[in-house]
C-alpha cells in the first residue's frame, strides 16, 4: 500500500489506485497524512476544506469524508498493511507506517544523501529522493491555508534536495550535470537566490562564463522589479567570483550553506601507500588523460605489494567511474581481494528486440536492483507475451559495460521446448570464461565448483531467461559480490526471493498510451495517426499484452490495403480473437499458445480452477467464488489461487481478490469445463448474500430462502456484523449483477430474482444508485417462474427504488400489483412491506384516503405477523400522513405506541433508523402541542441515532428543528467503532 503526497495526493494497493472521489475528501486525506501517527481535530480538517467561513454542516461533511475514506481503507485490506483511521475523542488519528508515505521517504532519502561521502552515492540516493514527486505538492487538495502553508513547506524541502543534489555533482566532477539540475529549477523559481548562486557558480566552474554573468543580471533586475531588493551577499559574492576570474576548483564548493565540501584529493601522492605498505609509484592525476592501461598496472602492483584494503578501493573506485574496468574491480579491493586478471571477456548477449518503449519504471527498477552490489539478484516476472525477455536485453544491453568480467546468456527454455540442464548451462558458461572443453570437469558437481571459482574473481552480469524453477537456477549463480543476475520468469519463484534475496520486478501489461506508440512503431506512425480510434480500440483489445500487439501489427503489415478499423472489427469477435493473435499454428506461437504453456506443470486443482475461470461472470473473484467452481474447501481454492497468480495467469489486485486480463477469459472459455460449475458459483453467491442480508439486517425477516436443490454445505462467507456485510455488498456489486444477468441466461431463473432482492440492505442505503436495471432483469425471471412470492417482492422493492428517483407512474405500476401477489403467497409481512411502499409513492402528490387504508391495513398485518420491525415501518409512515393532515394528537400517540413496541434490543441498521424517524416525528407532534422541553429532549435522541446510523436525511430533520427551537445543533460524538456512511 502506498499514500502520495508529493505530487497529487493519492493511495493505492498494489497497482491499483484508490477512488478518493472529490476535492474536499483528497484534503481531509492529506491533511491526516501531514500529521500521520498524530491526532488531528475535527476544527484543523475543517479549516483545511474551507479558506473562508465554513458551512454550519462543515463537521457533518468532515465525518461523512472520514466515513467514506474508511470504507475504502477498508475494501483495500488496508488493516492487513498496519494502515487505520481510528477516532480519539474530537480528533481522528492516521495510523500508517512511515515507509507507506511518500514525504517520509523523501526525508529518509534526503538525510541518507546528505551524508554519503562519495559523491556517486550522493547523486544517486539524492535523485531517488527528487524521483519520488511527481508534480506540486499536495496538489489536487482545496486551496485552503494551512494546506498551502504545508505544500510549500514540502517544496522548500524538495529544494534544498535539488542544491544538494548539484552539489553531489559537482563533488562528483559532473559540471554539466550540476547545471541541468540547476537550470530547470533556477528558472521555475527565478527569486530563489540560493538557487540563482548556486547556478551561476555552476556555469562558472562548467566553463559558461558568459552564461553566468548573464544570469546574475537577469536574476538582479528581477529581484529590484518585483522586490524592489538588490541581490544579498551570497549571490553578490558569486558574481565577483565570476567578474574576475575566480577559481574554478575540481567541483564541491557549493552555496553557502549547502553542503558543499573543497576539491578532493582521490589518488595517493607518488610513491605513497597505507602506513607500512610500499607506493604504488608515479600516480598520475584523476582525469580523462589517464590511459586504462595505467590503471591496469596500478592493479598489478597493488597486487603484488599484497594491498587488497580499503586504500586500494578508495583509490580506484572514486578516481574515475568513466572508466567501467576500474569501477567494478574496486569492488574486489574492498572486498579485499585483488581484481580478475585482464583478458578478453565473453559477451553472450542475443539481440535484442527491435521497436522496444516505455517501462521506463522498471528499468530504474533494475538499476536501483542490481546498484546494490553484493551479487544482487533481479527477477523479472509477469505473464506470458509481456515483455520480460525483451526488457531483460534492453537493460542488459545498456548497462553491460558496467561488468567488465563479461556477460553470459542462458535461456533455459522453462516455458516450451524441451528444458535445459543445469549442468548443461554451466559447462557452456564455463567454454565463455575461457576454460576449454578439454579440460572441463567431468561431474557437475565439479564444473560447478570451478564456475563459482572463476566467478569469484570476475565482475560478471548473468542474464537468465525463461526460468521455470528455482532449480535451474541455483548452480549458475556468479560467487563473486562484483557480479549481478537478472532472471526472467512467468511464475513468481519464490525459492529464488527466500534463498537468494532476488528483488521481484512485476512486469504488467502495457497502458493505452504506450500500446498505442508500440502499434505505430512496427506499422508506421501515419497509418496509425490516419485512424486514432481504431489504434487505441486494437490497444485494447490486445489487451495491452506486447505479443498480442506485436501479432497485431504483423496482420496489418501482411494486408498493407486493411485499415486499423477492419482489423479491430475481427478482434471484436470474440469466437475469432485468439485464432487471429497467432502467426503460425504449426510453430504453436501467439497468445493461445502461450497460455497453454504457462498452464502445463501447474499443479491439478490450479490446472481445473484455471480451465473454470471462463465460467466467472463478473469482473474478479475471491476464495469462496473459486471453492464454489472447484466444489471444494476454501483453503485448496485459495492455494490454487496462489498457484495461478504466481504464475501470471490471474492478478491478485487487492488482498484475496483476483482477477483476470481479457485474453486470459477468452482462453480459459475455449476450454473443457465442468457444467455444474457456474450453478454451484450462483448458490455461494446466493448463500453468501443471504448471509450478508441476516448481518446487515439483524432484525429482519429473511425476504428468501435458498433454493431448494441447493446444497446445504455451499461455500459462503459469514459476517461478524453489519459494517461488514454492506462492505461485502459494496466490493461485490458488480460480480452480484453480472451473476443475475449469466443466471438468466443459463436459465436458472430461481436464483437470479434471490441475487437481486437480497441485495436490499444495500439498496436502501445507496438508492439513487441505478439499481432499477437489475431489478428489471429479476423481475422478468420472477414472472417465468410463475412465483407470486418472488414476483411481489421484486415488485415492491423495484417501486420503491422507482418512487426515490421520482419515477412516479412507472413505480405505482409495480406497486399496485405486489400487495396482490404477496396475498397469493400468504406472506403478511410482505403484503404490508408493499402497502407501505405503495401509499409512500401514493402520497407523493398529497395524502389520499386510498394511502390511508393502505397504511392501516399494513399496520393490521404486521401486527399479526408479530413483525415489530415491518410494524414500525407502517406506523413511520402512519405518523407522516397524520401530522400532513394536520391531526396533532392522533400523530402523538402514535408514535408514542410505536415507540413503546419491543423491537428485541435491534439497537443498529433499519430499525435504529425507523426509532430515529418516529422520535422527529413525535418531537414536531410535541412542538405543535406546546410541549417545547419534551420536544427537545426527543429531537436530540432522534439527532442521536440518526448521526450514529449515518441517516443524514433524520440529521438534517433534527438540526431544523433543533434550529427552529433556539437550540444549539452541534453534531453527537462519533459512536464506538467509527462513523457509518452518509447516506440520504
């Protein structure tokens, strides 16, 4: 998990980005953030959402903000990273580990580089540091004070980085690079002097003299007109430095104040060495005019002398990293041990891929990886066709030099044909470094030994590619700490990251942009520009995956007289898509191919779960999902998950939540799969939302059961409680609804009307939510099966959803029809619960004699039912209609009655809100009487529950009245276990 700061404000898990939604949500996020691990009041987030005056709701929207950032923490597994949003009296408190925080990261990274007394080590952590922003601070958040305050804390912050960091550059004799960090930011903030000093020196010392002067005279006058200030002493200082001629130096004498440090003398006087230990001789001075070959003799006579120590390192690595021989052969003096003898190195990189772009992210990755030294291990994974290989030779390719000892090359062919040996692989390498085949080892045992001799001695970079096992790579790792491995995988190898400490670099599919710049670079840039459309469509229908555009553009280039659209045309066909992503059949390459290699090997229930996901309707699944396809436990599905996502073939985007690219589903639908599969997915569903239903809704009746032919040891989840179950529905909505559409399709009408109603909790809380769809598609499977029960009910919820988006007639259409149907079934609860709805959407043009009967036969036979919770809902509403036609007294004892009935302790979820709605009601019954104390102390329970159940319409109703008596309206305190979402 990762929180953002320095750029727009942002969270994400994994690859996947948090919605914060709008402005005033991503400031309360930041403004926890700046004080993460601290208590933060109530009155410091609303002076950051509000620069004037604030609402008299502003702590109502605060609460609602901090509701809503939970519930998304929450989807995001956010607990499992230690990350929480707890409240502490009027405050709330962030709790994130530092290393989840950008800001904390930059403040580690900038210390680190300010005290890194090589200069290479300072530029590369310093930039680390500066790469972790990504545009203004705090952007994105409300333009409020102390919002401002702190992002240009952040950014004088990231400044003083910036002059630190052309002060590493110039320690490090990098002029020209001291003056490109300067420029850029001297001219985005041409007031800053510091920056203006230390960039005229900069140009001074790169030879730039003009340039310099030139800029102390631009930056003078605009400091008199804007200011109307001359320049103060420092940059005063530099340009008398500039005017006559002052020192150049070797670099380092930065800015006053920088830390900038004098020339440093890297090489020891001739004749010189550590105490006790003979000179090197004559040691020439440390720039470009000193031949390699002296530093090779420098070697050989350090060697001989037996000064394998730090003197040695020193010298050499930093003399002059342009050098490559000499950078990595200090390693081996600091490790004390002398460098390999100079000779010719092999260098058995392939060529690499043509029209390679982006992935700029991992490349840095690799540097950052294998810059650690100490032999590191990079392992480049991701699924089949993305790229791994051609980004391993693009790296390799660019940064070989830096291995003077050679480069070795092995695909190991774990992925299709027949797999190398290990053995195999190392007799090879050991024909690369020089050894002949006659006197090669005769065991493996032997030739490996004698490899990890010689690679002990070398600076060697090993590229092994197409790894299938930890095995295949274990005998081929270089011994000595100079040397670094890159190894590519479709599955995880998590052998290799416990035993070798290999660094993963996840390589995913390409985005829009970079998909679309890889089409136009294999088929021309003007036949993609003639059809922008059609090139992104294709981007998307190849998903993204490199192979897959790769072959793509092979199709165009093979029928120059076909336009990008007649070609996307076919891909849409989804019968059609796989069959036109491959070049050859007879050579099994493309897309399809791939996959089914990647499959092979894979252990049998991770082999079946793969061959069912074509079966999944919705967008992802989770380990109950896959235990229903499987028929099997959760935990063998959940570690046939591991399984799949290990090997690239599903992605696990969030803790437990796996989901699959689209390619993957086309190839998954193609192949054999168990018919009983999808309906044992409908039932967990079912079974799991019913659940879900009796959590959310404690007091409720259930409004179904499950089928009858369903199993009884159908995998579902349970709930601990009602926060939980509606955080299932919210995370589950899209799977629940593609579930009702594929329900119907296969013809398995009883579950898709129970998939859609025991949605309801849910609904009620998110009603203007466009539910009506899903509705409809329940609807049509309850009138096939001819179920008056299941008709009535998708009637009368389908009304009410219709009657709350003002859809008048279409809901009194469904509504006049469910209390009928509900009779028929000989359910009371559910006849009175379309009663009630059918007078609600009555009542909206004014109260009717019609509605009033309805009410009271609703009253009648939930009372019966002995259904308290439904009998509530009747007399809410019996209350309303009372009080509209103007009769106090009778509006009184009603709710005086309701409010008396035991509804058994039902303390949270609808019930709780229907108490809140009678108390208002009986508080403006009291006020219509007279009765001013009783009606307060009655609004301010109400205000109470309606503010703990996150009823923000029962809110509202308590602040007016409250209002319209005099009173004070600040907000309850937020109830135990955090605020509930604002609903309206």
């Amino acid at each position: 998990m990762d929180f953002r700061l320095l750029g727009r404000v942002g969270a994400a898990t994994g690859a996947e980005e948090l919605q914060l939604g709008p402005t005033k949500r991503r400031s309360v996020l930041a403004a926890l953030l700046l004080k993460a691990n601290s208590a933060v009041p109530v009155d410091q987030l609303i002076d950051a959402l509000w620069d004037d005056a604030p609402p008299t709701h502003a702590r109502t929207v605060v609460q609602g903000h901090v509701s809503r950032l939970r519930a998304l923490l929450a989807s995001a597994g956010a607990g499992e990273h230690g990350v929480g949003l707890m409240t502490q009296g009027p405050s709330y408190v962030f709790e994130v580990p530092e290393t989840l925080l950008d800001t904390c990261r930059f403040e580690r990274l900038a210390r680190r580089g300010r005290l890194r007394q090589r200069p290479a080590d300072a530029v590369a952590v310093l930039g680390e540091a500066l790469a972790l922003w990504h545009g203004p601070a705090l952007d994105g958040t409300a333009p409020s004070a102390p919002l401002r305050a702190a992002a240009q804390t952040l950014e004088e912050a990231r400044l003083d980085v910036v002059e630190s960091l052309a002060v590493a550059h110039e320690r490090l004799g990098d002029r020209a690079g001291a003056v490109a960090v300067l420029q850029a930011e001297a001219a985005a903030h041409p007031l800053r002097e510091s920056l203006a000093e230390a960039l005229i020196l900069a140009l001074h010392r790169a030879g730039r003299r003009s340039d310099a002067l030139d800029r102390y005279h631009r930056v003078r006058r605009l400091l008199a007109d804007e200011l109307g200030v001359g320049p103060g002493p420092g940059l005063r200082a530099a340009y008398e430095t500039v005017l006559h001629g002052g020192p150049v130096g070797a670099g380092g004498a930065g800015p006053a104040g920088a830390g900038g440090a004098g020339p440093v003398n890297l090489l020891p006087a001739p004749g010189t060495g550590p105490a006790g230990m003979p000179g090197p001789g004559p040691a020439p001075v440390p720039d470009a005019r000193y031949e390699v070959a002296g530093r090779y003799e420098m070697a050989r006579r350090y060697e001989m002398a037996g000064q394998y120590g730090r003197y040695g390192a020193d010298a050499w690595y930093e003399a002059d990293t342009r050098y490559g021989r000499c950078e990595a052969d200090a390693r081996y003096w600091a490790a004390g041990r002398p460098p390999a003898p100079a000779g010719p190195a092999p260098r058995l990189l392939p060529r690499g891929v043509r029209g390679f772009l982006g992935r700029d992210t991992e490349l840095a990755a690799l540097d950052r990886i294998t810059g650690a030294g100490d032999g590191a291990v990079a392992l480049v994974t991701g699924p089949a066709g993305v790229g791994k290989t051609a980004l391993a030779l693009r790296w390799a390719h660019h940064r070989q030099a830096r291995y003077p000892g050679g480069t070795l090359f092995a695909d190991l062919r774990g992925f299709g044909g027949v797999p190398v040996e290990p053995a195999e692989t190392v007799r090879e390498f050991l024909i690369a470094l020089g050894v002949p085949a006659r006197d090669l080892p005769d065991s493996s045992a032997a030739a490996a030994a004698l490899y990890r001799e010689l690679t002990a001695r070398r600076a060697l970079l090993v590229v092994l590619d197409n790894v299938r096992a930890t095995d295949q790579v274990r005998s081929l790792l270089p011994s000595g700490t100079g040397s670094a491995v890159l190894v590519t995988s479709r599955i995880r190898l998590s052998g290799l990251i416990v035993e070798e400490l290999a660094r993963p670099v996840p390589l995913d599919v390409l985005g829009p942009a970079p998909a679309t710049e890889l089409l136009a670079a294999a088929v021309g840039e003007e036949r993609v520009a003639a059809e922008p459309e059609a090139a992104d469509r294709l981007a998307r229908l190849c998903d993204g995956l490199p192979l897959a555009l790769r072959i793509t553009a092979a199709q165009l280039a093979a029928r120059p007289h076909w336009r990008l659209a007649d070609l996307a045309a076919e891909l849409a066909d989804e019968q059609r898509r796989l069959a036109l992503l491959s070049l050859d059949e007879a050579e099994e390459s493309g897309v399809a191919a791939a996959l089914r290699i990647t499959v092979q090997g894979l252990p049998p229930e991770a082999v079946r779960l793969f061959a069912l996901l074509g079966v999944v309707p919705g967008p992802d699944l989770e380990r109950y999902a896959a235990a229903a396809l499987l028929g099997r436990d959760p935990a063998v599905a959940a570690e046939a998950l591991d399984r799949l996502a290990g090997a690239h073939l599903v992605t696990e985007y969030a803790p437990g939540r796996y989901s699959t690219h689209d390619l993957v589903r086309l190839y998954a639908r193609g192949l054999d799969t168990d018919e009983g599969a999808l309906l044992r997915l409908l039932d967990s569903y079912t079974a799991t939302a019913l659940a879900a239903s009796i959590a959310a809704e404690p007091g409720e009746k259930p409004c179904c059961t499950l089928p009858r032919e369903a199993p009884a040891d159908v995998p579902a989840r349970t709930f601990a409680d009602r926060p939980a179950a509606l955080r299932w529905y919210a995370v589950e909505r899209e799977n629940l609804a593609a579930a009702v559409t594929a329900a119907r399709a296969a013809g398995h009408d009883d579950r898709a009307w129970r998939l859609a109603v025991l949605q309801w909790p849910y609904v009620v809380w998110s009603v203007r939510d466009g539910w009506a769809p899903l509705l409809e598609q329940a609807l049509e499977a309850s009138r096939l099966l001819d179920d008056p029960d299941a008709e009535s009910r998708v009637r009368a919820l389908l009304g009410w959803v219709l009657t709350r988006e003002g859809q008048l007639s279409e809901a009194l259409a469904q509504l006049e029809l469910a209390p009928a149907l509900a009779a028929r079934a000989h359910d009371p609860s559910s006849e009175a619960i379309a009663l009630v709805n059918l007078a609600v959407a009555l009542d909206a043009d004014g109260i009717t004699d019609a509605s009033l009967r309805h009410v009271t036969r609703a009253v009648r036979l939930a009372r019966e039912a002995q259904d308290v919770l439904t009998e509530l809902l009747a007399l809410q509403h019996r209350t309303h209609q009372l009080l509209a036609r103007g009769d106090i007294a009778a509006a009184e004892r009603c709710t005086a009655y309701a409010l008396a009935l035991d509804d058994h302790g039902v303390t949270t979820g609808l019930g709780a809100l229907r108490r809140a709605a009678l108390r208002l009601s009986r508080s403006e019954a009291l006020l219509a009487l007279g009765e001013r104390d009783a009606a307060e102390s009655c609004t301010r329970q109400a205000l109470a529950e309606a503010a703990s159940q996150g009823f923000q319409e029962g809110v509202n109703r308590a602040r007016s009245q409250l209002e319209s008596l005099g009173r004070p309206v600040d907000l309850p305190a937020a109830p135990a276990g955090g605020d509930r979402p604002v609903r309206s």
